[in-house]
C-alpha cells in the first residue's frame, strides 16, 4: 500500500495473512536447512538443477526484498510515534 492512500486495510485479515505466511517462511527455512547442512555451496551450485535453483534464489531475494522494505517502515513508525 502507498503512503497517504486511502484504501482502508482489512486488519484481521492482514494478521491472519501475515500468520499464513509466517508458517510457509518456517517451512521454506526448513527446507532449506536441510538442503544446507547435507551439501556445501559449491556442491548445490555444480550439481542442482539450474532452473529449479534459479527459482529459489529469485523467491528468496523476493521474499527478502519484501520484509526489508517492512522492516524498515516499522522502525519509520516507531521513530514517528516516538517523536
């Protein structure tokens, strides 16, 4: 949502959102675990299927890029109400 829109958020669904999305992110980072501590880097890098691979990499980044940006707000928030 832009900053000085006017949309009128859903709470209760953003939260219950938000919690989906939280227990998907817990399973992806297990996942990923395991793919971490069986193989190096390298190994995931040489051997793994390129497209699948790319597909990883492009939702994490995406996902990363997403609670970077929310990250932020909320300290702009705190900062705000603090002020």
């Amino acid at each position: 949502m832009q900053s000085g829109s006017k949309k009128q958020v859903d709470v209760v669904r953003l939260n219950a959102d938000i919690a989906a999305a939280s227990v998907e992110l817990l399973s992806a980072h297990c996942a990923a675990d395991r793919v971490r501590l069986q193989y190096s880097p390298k190994e995931v890098a040489s051997f793994a299927d390129p497209k699948a691979l790319k597909r990883a990499i492009t939702s994490s980044e995406a996902v990363y890029r997403f609670f970077a940006e929310v990250a932020a707000q909320m300290v702009e928030h705190r900062e705000g109400k603090g002020a």
